[in-house]
C-alpha cells in the first residue's frame, strides 16, 4: 500500500463554477483518488476555497455583506455542489482558515531569515475616487501583449501573461470605473524569485521528466524568460496579515500577504484543518503528509489544475518551499489541463452562455456529467463542450452500452430464472474468450489511470462495456432458452459477473451508478475491493444463488426535444 497526497486548485470563493472548472481540478483529483483508493492505496484528497484577495472583498461589497460572512456562506454553497458531484474530498477547507494563517506567516518569517524577503518602496496605482491603492484585482484595462481589453491587473485571463497593473493599457478601477488615476509611493514585502532561479531549475530538472508537456512546458517557459522578484503584500482589509513580529511598520499599516502566496500554502493549512477536525479517540497526523521527516519521504504528491495555475504551482510556490529551507513535501506529478470551452467560446455568467455546476445538477444526474466530462477532458487541447455531442454521449455510452445491458440481462434473468442468479452449464470456449478480453481491458484502463491518462481511461473502460454487449449478442440467451436452458443460464449468470465487474471497475466515474449496480446483488462480502486482471478473467465474483435485484433504469436517454431545451437556456452555437 503506497501513500498518496492528491490536490486539486483551490476554487476560488467568487461564484459558482462552470464545467470547465469542474473538469480543469476538482472532478479528475476525484476519479484518481476513487482509483487510487480501489486499489488499496491509502489516500488523503485534500481541496479549499481560496477565499483572500480582491474579488472575495467587491463580491461582499456587492452583497452588503461582510466580506468574512460573505465568504462563509460562499463556501457552503460551493462545497454543496461538490458534494452534489460526489467529489470525495477527505477534507474541504477554506484558505481564512487560522490553520493557513499560522503557516503562511511560518513561511514568511523562514523566508526573511534566509534573505529571500526584503521591504520596498514602490510605486502603486492610486484611486483618488476611492481614497486607496489599489491592489493588482482592482486595475483593469487592456493587456499589453494580447490586446484583451479587460485583462486584470495581476494576470489577463485571455493569454495567462502574469502582469502589473502598471503594465496595463488605459487602467481603470474595478471599484468605481474611474480612470482618473495615480501613481503613488508605499511600501510592500517582495519574494527574491530571482535568487531561487537556479533552485527551482534543478528541482524543475529532478522532477518533471514524467509531467505533461502542457504542465512542464509552461515551467520552463517561465524559467526561461528568468523569474523576476514579486511583491508578496497588498492593502487590503481581508488576508493573512503581515506578522507584526517580523514587519512591525507594515502590519500596523495592515498590510495581508498577496493571495497568490497564502493560497498555495492552504493545501497544508487545509490538511492541518482535517486533522484539527479529527473526532475525539481519533489521531490524525498532518506532519506526516507534509513534513520529511514525519513520514512525507514516503508519499507522492499528485497535484491537478488548469494550465491557467500552473506557473504558480510549479514556479512560484516552489521558489518559496525551497526558500524556507524546511522539508517541506513539494509535487512529484502535476496534471496541468487545457480549456473547456462552451461552443469553442467562453462560458459566461453575464452573456448567460454555458452551464455552472449548481445549474448542470438541476438537469441530470451527477454520473451523466462525470462521464462526459473526464471522457472528453482538455488533455493535449483544447476541447468544446456542445448540447450535441453530450447527448450523443449519454445515450450511446452510458443509456444504450451500460444502462441497457444491465436492464436487459437482469430483467429477462429475472423472468425466466426467478431472483437467484442461475447456475447453468459450466464456461465453455466463449466464456473463456471473454476472461480473456475483459482481463486486457482491464489492464489497458489501469495502465492509462495510473499514467492519468483520462480520455484513453475512458475509451478503456467504453470498450470493458461494448464487451459485455458483444457477448450477449453472440450467445443470444432470448434464442438459447428456447433450445438449451441451461447454455442461457450460463450466458446470464457470466453476464450478472461483468455487470459486477462494471460496478467496481466503473465506480471512479460514476460512484452512484456503480454503488445501484453493487446493490444489486446480495454477496455477503461485497467490498468493493478492485478486481484484478487475473481475478476478472475468471468472471466468477458473483456465484449461482446469489439472490439480486432489477434496479431502475440507470440512464434516461436525452431527447431531441431536451437538447433544444437545453441549449435555448444555455446558448448554443453562434
């Protein structure tokens, strides 16, 4: 049993998120995780709301809320949707946590005595309309290099070039849209970036041979155009204030720390959050999924994001591990994905163009949407989302190849043999062929999910199904009943196995259809353990006499008429 730490990138607490962003993290950590913990592995998933910067504080502005309430009730709405999604999280946290405070001010404090913090005057972007600075999120205007016209002032989200707000073509404020701006003196923290350059070279060189080339290209890239020292505070009311031990002038002048710096460091503070939260008689140790020498030698650490994040993830926040000169656990595999998009465009809350998560479990079951999503997950491009391509999906997938087949086997068993499964003829030369078949299958789909390759783990575990389907229809039991009852029996009972197999192999795309299909059988020992290649060939887990019943229809077909619904809702192609 190995130890595996997984993280998917913090959700940031301003709004429902889209598919997209349910595809880009959270949605794969989970399926990998799911996997991971199938095969015996012991498994720590941990994820948070990124609840500190700009957008947090005009959200609650627009709210009349309370930016700390604001965020609270954000986050219980968001972690509902999840739970809707069924993402196994062994921990959701929330970045305004103390937990993240006290570590990212550790951080802080370790980096100023190794020499890779140092105070500057700068020059900042004032807004005598709003009587403040204004921090990075609160300048917009057009982006130097791409020409987007509303690129933020920390990064455009059009072409993912991290920026100043100094940086920007015709700046306004995000606050009032004033443009009657200033630049004025004040003092912030900068992170030596440019020190640790060589640093994160050779820990980028020690670790990345095995990354996505989308992951690890954008590193490098990065690297190559040379790390450039980066403030690390802001003026803001809503952070992790700068420690007054340390920077006694900039925290009476209530400086936080950037968002950027403290919410990398909350996948620790999250996972002392799940070991502070542990119930009474239970121990849980954080350390040890963190910190070498507690245990963390022993761990791989598995990160999952949007290319959008990856320089942070794979750059940034390492620059700061090394600086602190601890043994911190840094990522051994980051799984960096491209967009996806709503009809090759934007989802959009404004232009009412897209479907947002809360939105998607409205219309369908959380399995119609994990299944075409990591099917079709943005991979090596960029991949769209359209209403014709997910129907098309839905019923031939998971309605016609899975549902079906299991309607059809147990039903037509149901009424010919009663609600035992039947004993039949003993495996004959096409039952043999099958194990054989099924058991490549399986090795193919473990093979691609242990590379984290989604969409060719999906094809693997399609062509598990279409097996199933192929079986059937070769031995036909409708026919065989009619001439060798027992031949049929034989044919329901191997297929009863496969719909088991279905059942524990499929549960890390679709854990609640999967968990209908286990249910449907009465073993007095089902666990759920993953089933080997070997062990599947004997088709074998479910004996004669086991007593099962037909659940309901697993998957409804999408009609032509839902499809025009839907997409008259959520925009369509242009």
């Amino acid at each position: 049993m190995a130890r595996h730490l997984v993280t998917s990138a913090l959700p940031y607490i301003n709004g429902i998120k889209h598919l997209g962003n349910m595809v880009g993290s959270m949605l794969p950590a989970d399926v990998y995780s799911r996997y991971l913990r199938r095969r015996g592995h012991d498994v720590l998933y941990i994820c948070a709301t990124d609840e500190h910067g700009t957008p947090a504080e005009l959200a609650a502005k627009e709210r009349g809320l309370p930016v700390d309430e604001f965020c609270a009730q954000a986050h219980d709405v968001q972690k509902a949707v999840y739970d809707g999604f069924a993402l196994s999280f062994d921990y959701f946290g929330r970045s305004s946590s103390s937990q993240n405070a006290e570590i990212t001010q550790h951080f802080a404090r370790r980096l100023h005595e190794n020499g890779y913090i140092e105070e500057r005057a700068i020059r900042q972007v004032y807004s005598p309309a709003d009587e403040r600075f204004l921090p990075d999120r609160y300048v917009e205007g057009t982006c130097p290099h791409c020409g987007y016209d509303r690129a933020r002032g920390d990064q455009c989200e059009n072409c993912t070039r991290v920026l100043d707000p100094t940086d920007l073509i015709a700046p306004r404020s995000a606050i009032s849209g004033s443009t009657d701006l200033e630049v004025r003196e004040t003092k912030h923290l900068f992170l030596l970036q440019s020190k640790l350059q060589g640093q994160v070279e050779a820990w980028i060189d020690e670790v990345s041979a095995e990354w996505p080339h989308l992951a690890s290209s954008i590193a490098r890239k990065w690297l190559t155009e040379g790390l450039h020292d980066r403030a690390i505070t802001r003026d803001l009311d809503w952070g992790v204030p700068v420690p007054a031990d340390t920077w006694p002038e900039l925290a009476a002048e209530g400086k936080v720390f950037y968002v950027w710096f403290d919410a990398p460091v909350e996948y620790i503070g999250a996972t002392k959050e799940w070991a502070d939260a542990a119930a009474p008689g239970e121990t849980r140790d954080w350390r040890s999924w963190w910190y070498g020498p507690e245990g963390a030698t022993d761990v791989t650490y598995t990160q999952f994001m949007a290319k959008d994040n990856v320089p942070f993830h794979t750059v940034m926040f390492p620059a700061t591990e090394l600086g602190v000169r601890e043994p911190w656990k840094k990522v051994d595999y980051v799984k960096a994905f491209n967009w996806l998009t709503y009809y090759g465009g934007k989802f959009s809350t404004s232009q009412k163009r897209g479907v947002f998560t809360d939105q998607a479990l409205e219309l369908l079951p959380a399995d119609y949407w994990r299944y075409f999503l990591i099917a079709n997950a943005p991979e090596s491009d960029d991949s769209a989302f359209t209403w014709e391509h997910f129907t098309a999906t839905v019923n031939k997938d998971l309605a016609d190849t899975l549902g079906n087949f299991v309607n059809r086997v147990l039903s037509f068993s149901r009424k010919r043999f009663g609600d035992l499964v039947p004993q039949g003829a003993e495996a004959g030369e096409a039952e043999t062929r099958l194990g054989e078949e099924v058991a490549s299958l399986l090795a193919e789909y473990e093979t691609h999910m242990d590379t984290l390759q989604f969409r060719k783990a999906a094809q693997a575990l399609r062509a598990l199904w279409s097996a199933g389907n192929s079986y059937l229809e070769t031995k036909a039991p409708w026919l065989e009943i009619k001439t060798d009852p027992e031949a049929a029996a034989l044919t329901l009972r191997t297929a009863m196995n496969l719909i088991h197999l279905y059942a524990v192999v499929s549960e890390p795309f679709i854990p609640t259809t999967s968990a209908a299909m286990r249910a449907a059988f009465a073993l007095e020992s089902d666990t759920a353990r993953w089933v080997s290649p070997a062990q599947a060939r004997s088709l074998d887990a479910v004996p004669a006499g086991t007593a099962f019943t037909v659940p309901p229809v697993l998957f409804a077909k999408i009609t032509d008429e839902d499809m025009e619904s839907y997409r008259e809702r959520f925009g369509g192609q242009d």
